[in-house]
C-alpha cells in the first residue's frame, strides 16, 4: 500500500525496538479527516509505543509518516503541535488556574508600564481560555485552580489545551476510565464536535461498546504488528476480538458449578460519614457478590472500609459468625479478607521489586527460618502462583512495573491469593486489561468460588456483573438502592437501581 | 519445577534484564577500582598496607552512620540528627567511662541505650506527627546538640579508661579495632536488609508506603525500626569517635550527617526511597575516604578537598540518573 494524498495521517512501515525486543514491527495505519479512528489491541500490542512516537515522545528506528502529505521527523524527540494526546495519566498542574493550564509554556506576554517585558498577560489568556471552554461545553471558569477539577473536567481542559495549539490529530487513550456516564456522555459530544470540525481522533479504549458507539474505522495491531483496518460497521464484535486475540473467544464467562454455602461475612448498617450509610448485606461461601453503582457512589469507599483502609464511622462487621472490627490491612488479611484495589499503581504493587517479592509480600512472614526469610521456600510459593495464574515474565526477578497491565494485575492477584483468604474483594479487577486476561481473571473468579471461597466483585462493567454474579448490592450516592438476586440481575434493573436519588445524597452523618 | 517456570520466560528478555543490572551494580565498585588503580599510579604512598589501613580506619564513622541512614532513606526518609547523635552518645559514654568507677559494660551499653532512645524517639515523632523526617529531624538535631552541652556542662569530659580507649584506637590480631566493628555492622546491616522480613518492608514502603500499607505491612512499626537501628548506629560511631579522641566532645559530629547522606547517595541510594544497598553505601562511603586521602597525598589543600567532595555527591547522582535513563 502506498501513501495517498486523501489523508491526514499515513503511516508505512514503522518499526520500533526496546533493548532487543520488537516493540512495533513494520506498522501501517492511516487517518482521514475528521474521522474517529479506533486502535485496538491486547496489552503490549505496541498500541502506546506507537502513539508515542506519534506524538514525538520516542523515536522510531525505522518507517515514514506522513502528515498532510509532508513526511514528519521521526528520529528526534520532539513534541508535535498538530498531533496531540489526551494522556491517562492527567499532565496538569494543580496549583494552577485553568487557563493558566491551558497557556502552560505559550503564556501571552505583555511589558509592564510599556517597557519591563516578561510579565504574563492573564486577562487575555482568560479570555481566550473561555471562549475554548465554552466551545466545548464547558462550564467551567478559566480562573479556577485546576485542584478543584472533577477528573473529567480535568479531561476537558487536556482537551482545550491541544485544541488551542492547532491539533489536527487527537489522540485518545482509555478516556472514558475515569468518567461517570454523564460526563462520557459530554466527551461523546465534545468528540462529534471536533470530528465535524475535521479533527481526526485516534480512540485507544478496551470497551467494545465505545468503540462501536464512536469510531468509524477501527485498526488493530497484535504484537506489534499491523493486522488490519476495517470500518467499525462491517466488522462484528466476535470478528474484532478474534482479530486482536488471534483466536477465538467463546464463552467469556465460564459456567461455575459453586453452590453458595454458609455465611462467611455479614455487614450490618455499615457507615461511613460523607461516604456511605447504612449499607447492610451478607456474603456466603461459594458466591459472587456483585457492587455495582455509578463513579462515586461509594462502591470503592465500602470496600476500604471492610479491609481496614479506612475506618468506618458505624455499623458491624460479622466475619465467621464472630463480630470483627477490622482496623487495619494487616488485620484483615490475618483474618482471611484479601483486596485487590482498583488503582493498582497506587495500592497495588511496588514497582521496584521483584515479581517474587511483589507476591510473597503479604506473606512473607511465613517464609521466615529463624531470622531470616528462606529463599527457596518464598521463590518456590511465587513460582507456584506465576504458574497458576499464568503471569508471563522474563524471570522471577523482573521487576513489576516492566510487565504489561494485565500481568501486573495477576502479581496483584498471586500477592493476595497467597495469603490463603476465604474472602476476596475485587475492585475493577479487569480495568485497563486485555481481553485475554480479562478471560482468565473471570475464569479465576469462578475456580476461587468453587473451592469455597467468597468473592465481591466491584464492577463498572455491567456484562460483569451480570455473567459472574449470585446477587449484586447496588449502591446510589453512598446508600444502598436495591439487593437483587440472581433473577433480578438485568442492566435494565442495575442501572434504574443505580440512578435513584437524584439529588446529591443528603447524607445523615455530619462530615467531621 | 524450574524448568516449567523458565518455559514462561522469554529468553532473551532475561539477557538483557540480567545485564542491565550488572552495568548498575557494578559501575561504581569500577569507579572505586579505577581510583584506586590511579591514585596508586600518582602517588607510591597511596597502595600501602600501613595507608589503606588509615583509610579504613578513618572511613569507619562516617560508615556507620552511612549504614544507619541507609535505612531510612530507602523508606523514603531522613536522619538529620546523627551528628547531633554522636554528641549525646559519646558524650554519655564518656560520662562513665572514667578510670576505676564502673566496668566497661556500663559506658559502652549506656552509651548504645542513648542512641536507641534518641532514634527511637525520633521515630515515635515522625509516625505519630506525620510531620516530615526532615522537619522531625532537623528539630531533634538541634535538640542533640543542646543535650549534649547540657549533659557535659559544655565541657570536654577527658580522662577515660584505658578499656574504653582501646575502643577506637586498640589493635586485634594487628587489626584496628574500629575496622572489626565496621564489618561487623556492615554484615549485620546486610543480613538485616536482604535477608529478613525487616529489610523486605523497607524496600517496599520506599517504593510505595501506600501499596505496603494495603499489602499489610505496619508502616509506623517498620519506621520505627529504622530511626532506632539509624540511632544504634550512630551511638556505636559515636563510642568509637569518643573512644579514638579519648574525650567526650559535645561539639563533635558536627555536619557528620551530611557526609554520611553522601556516602549512601554516592552509593546508588535512591533519594525516593526502594532501591539502594548497604554494600553500594560501604564503597560510596570508601570512595569518599579514598578520595580525601589521595587528595592529601598529592597536597591538595583542605578547601580544594571540599569543592571536590562536593563534585563528586553531584556528579554521581548525575551519572545514576543517566544510567537509569538509558536503561
């Protein structure tokens, strides 16, 4: 295939190394006006390392891009106006306004008195800074410190920024994971906007329903290499996943033969002030127990609390029968409760260690002779876990943060599994991951359950829910809305559940 | 068993892991090497037994405090206070080390029992506070200093057994005796961070105290170990510099904690907190050594010495960074 001059972008033949490891192997990809334009791909496909060196953030070793025509440097480092990228990670500075932000290294200048020059010009760069805002919807003040930002209208800002530098490519990574439905429902808007505008959009998301919803042409890469393009509406979603899988995934959900048993942990009008109130249920061995609710509503709140994170400001926690104030993490792994957060960096694993040391962390004092930790009896419980859950690494010394999302989350899992918990809390276990690991965390999920374990599964996806679960617990401003058993779990009821009290929650308890 | 682990393993990601490490590792033990190897080329004096030995022997404090803070950096913190430690504990040692009064046990492990105290509290204030380790313990250094003039009247306490000299300036089979401790703390220092459960959660509150704290770790227990180890230490250094000077100095140690911080920077401790190792501490500790007694070997005059020393803190952060760059 050779460049053609209809488009945007053209990509031939990029290729990128990392010490010896083929990160991109002779990709190609091109990009029409004012189209939005899925990448898709597992973990480690090469999706980031490709949108990087777009972006001038990493050099390639070899290939040609084109933009508009014109061939772009792709040997040196440098960050391009025209193509710009909507980071995971937000890039803002807190202490800052606005449009402080939005002008952050291109500050209009002006001289004081007619002849001190260097001084910033705030009134017009404000000005500016609103008209980009209301452009895209937003109400927002371009005087506001970025700190008092919502994550999404942090989003908007990024948004604003590369708008105001002349971006004719945006690119898009996992926007929306982050986001309540309202405001993916503003971006949405915001996305129409710019494509009718002729802003082409590169979108990197691991929800098929977005992608459908948005994109007109999808391309998918496997293992660095290019796969394919096709338009998102001749191409169904089994075809997709085969393509990024490079096989075929039936059955996501696997069929468990668990029977709930007795129950293992009862919360009983469980409160936290400003957070949740009153929340009350009860977890049987052999069961799934779904937490559903839209962002904020305190799923992840109720979960810190149970495992000693945070201390909850009422209500009883009966593990075993036996009434169990749990006040520390420590405390509820020793009694057999195991988390896995939802922000793995954050509380997850520490990234300078070893795989092995990542996973025996939790347990390392049963691997102590004597003094001393013994080495074989730690490495040979690690090994049995990278095993059991298939972490691919490149050695049991390979450090955390080299392996890909999905294989983190596993050291994760492995940390916890390996404090031998009968309760496991799952907060978004598959975010962020392919759909490969995806599948085995599911299957995971299912094999726990039916040893007897227990298991709450926090989730903003409802397929989840709805094809793991024995009941799900909905939550609506930090109060429980509904309990519904297994024949009650449908989208319709979680989500009609999940919107109730419209209101911003008139929580009882005071803030301290 | 291992052979169905390393089928998971991609082999040559593990070559080039494996080598990235030793380029790491190895680069300042070859730096130190080269030093030497020039130094001996410069000056005849330099590779001589009766040298070396000085060197050691001089090395040895500022090691020991180099081991303590060690800990504590690699959970994200600091010790200021150390100097200010040599003080309290030389000078309470003192306090009981004259001739004929108390045996020697007494000087020695009220001396040890100061420094574990002063450590200990550093360590309470920091954990209970949340206020920063630099903040606690720069308040707590200047608190030292005080209860070091307060406890000697501000006074040199001299006149110190004969025992307790030996301390510092005695020989075992031919061996300063300083020297013996020092490798005695390193391999203790060693043992405690790699080997035990201890040095497992340092590592892991320095490289994420959040993710520690959820993996069930007792973040303030682990801290406190640190302070008080950082305080042990520096009472050891602070017996064997009063013992070598035959005097309790309450103005001793000034600024000691700042060539001490250097020998762990110097040594690859990362200044975040999670990576670093006691033996990269001991040769940054020897580099330093090594490079004030060439310096004094080719008579380069004290003030030149400074301007070097501080050189080479900079530069060997420089080139780590540049080395975790490339990597």
């Amino acid at each position: 295939m050779s460049h053609s001059p209809d488009y945007l972008l053209s990509v031939q033949g990029l290729s990128k190394s990392f010490a010896g490891v083929r990160a991109l192997d002779q990709v190609q990809f091109q990009l029409r006006r004012g189209e939005v334009h899925a990448l898709m791909g597992e973990n480690g496909a090469g999706k980031s390392t490709f949108m990087r060196i777009l972006v001038g953030l990493e050099t390639a070793d070899a290939g040609e891009v084109l933009f508009e025509g014109r061939p772009l440097k792709m040997d040196r480092q440098s960050l391009r106006k025209e193509i710009s990228m909507i980071h995971q990670e937000m890039l803002v500075v807190p202490e800052l306004t606005v449009a402080q932000n939005i002008f952050l290294g291109k500050e209009k200048k002006r001289s004081l008195f007619g002849f001190l020059p260097g001084f910033t010009n705030d009134r017009t760069m404000s000005a500016e800074a609103e008209v980009l805002l209301q452009r895209l919807g937003l109400e927002l003040h371009p005087d506001t410190p970025m700190k008092y930002l919502s994550v999404a209208q942090m989003q908007m800002v990024e948004i604003a920024k590369a708008i105001s530098n002349d971006a004719k490519v945006l690119i898009m990574d996992e926007p929306t994971s982050a986001l309540s439905d309202r405001e993916v429902a503003a971006l949405f808007t915001v996305i129409e906007d710019l494509r009718q505008k002729g802003v082409a959009i590169i979108y990197i998301s691991h929800k098929m329903e977005e992608i459908y919803q948005l994109c007109d042409t999808i391309t998918v890469l496997r293992d660095g290499r290019y796969i394919g393009t096709r338009p998102a509406a001749e191409l169904d979603k089994n075809q997709l996943i085969q393509m990024m899988v490079g096989r075929e995934i039936n059955d996501l959900f696997p069929a468990s033969s668990a029977r709930p048993g007795e129950v293992l942990l009862s919360v009983r009008g469980l409160s936290r002030s400003g957070k949740f109130i009153n929340i009350t249920f009860e977890v049987h061995r052999g069961e799934v127990l779904g937490i559903a609710g839209l962002m904020g509503a305190g799923r992840t709140e109720i979960a810190r609390a149970l495992v000693g994170l945070d201390k909850p400001t009422a209500g009883e926690v009966y593990f075993k029968g036996v009434l169990t104030p749990i006040d520390s993490p420590r405390e509820a792994i020793r009694r057999g409760i195991g988390y896995v957060s939802e922000d793995r960096k954050g509380f997850g694993f520490i990234p300078a260690l070893s795989v092995v040391h990542n996973l025996t962390l939790s347990s390392l004092p049963r691997h102590r002779r004597g003094l001393f930790i013994s080495t074989p009896s730690e490495t040979s419980a690690a090994e049995a876990m990278i095993r059991e859950l298939r972490i691919k690494v490149a050695g049991p010394d390979q450090k955390v943060l080299e392996l890909s999302g999905g294989n983190q989350q596993k050291v994760v899992l492995g940390k916890v599994l390996l404090t031998d918990p009968e309760l496991i809390i799952l907060d978004e276990p598959t975010r962020g991951i392919d759909i490969g690991a995806k599948q085995e965390i599911y299957k995971l999920i299912t094999r726990l359950t039916e040893a007897g374990m227990a298991v709450i599964l926090i989730s903003s996806e409802l397929p989840e829910l709805l094809g793991l679960c024995d009941r799900v617990l909905v939550v609506s401003k930090g109060r429980q809305t509904a309990l519904l058993s297994k024949e009650e779990i449908t989208q319709e009821t979680i989500m009609k559940h999940a919107m109730e009290f419209s209101k911003p929650a008139d929580l009882l308890l005071n803030e301290e | 068993m291992k052979n169905t682990v390393t089928a998971y393993f991609n082999r040559s990601a593990e070559r080039t892991v494996v080598q990235r490490r030793s380029i790491g590792k190895y680069g300042l033990l070859l730096a130190f090497i080269l030093l030497c190897v020039l130094l001996s080329l410069l000056t005849p004096r330099f590779l001589t037994v009766a040298n070396l030995t000085i060197i050691v022997t001089q090395v040895s404090i500022n090691a020991l405090l180099a081991f303590g803070v060690t800990f504590v950096i690699l959970t994200g913190g600091i010790d200021l206070s150390l100097g200010s430690m040599v003080a309290v504990t030389g000078v309470v040692a003192a306090t009981f080390a004259h001739p004929d009064t108390y045996p020697l046990v007494v000087p020695i492990g009220v001396g040890l029992l100061a420094g574990v105290l002063f450590g200990a509290l550093n360590g309470f204030v920091i954990t209970r506070s949340r206020v920063a380790p630099f903040i606690v313990t720069l308040g707590t250094m200047t608190i030292g200093r005080g209860l070091a003039l307060i406890i000697s009247k501000g006074r040199p306490i001299s006149n110190l057994s004969d025992g307790f000299n030996f301390i510092g300036g005695g020989h075992l089979f031919g061996i300063p005796f300083p020297i013996i401790i020092l490798l005695i703390a390193f391999g203790v220092c060693s043992l405690i961070l790699n080997k035990t459960v201890l040095g497992r959660y340092i590592y892991a509150i320095g490289g994420n105290e959040q993710a520690a704290r959820a993996s069930g770790i007792q973040v303030s227990r682990v801290k406190m170990w640190v302070y008080t180890i950082s305080g042990l230490l520096a009472a050891v250094a602070g017996i064997v510099l009063t013992s070598r000077i035959t005097t309790g100095q309450p103005n001793a140690g000034v600024g000691f904690e700042l060539s001490a911080i250097a020998a762990a920077i110097i040594g690859g401790t990362s200044t975040s907190g999670g990576s670093g190792t006691m033996a990269g501490t001991f040769i940054g500790a020897l580099l330093i050594g090594v490079i004030s007694n060439g310096l004094d070997l080719l008579n380069v005059t004290s003030y030149y010495q400074q301007v070097v020393m501080g050189a080479i803190i900079i530069g060997a952060v420089v080139l780590d960074g540049l080395n975790r760059k490339r990597l």
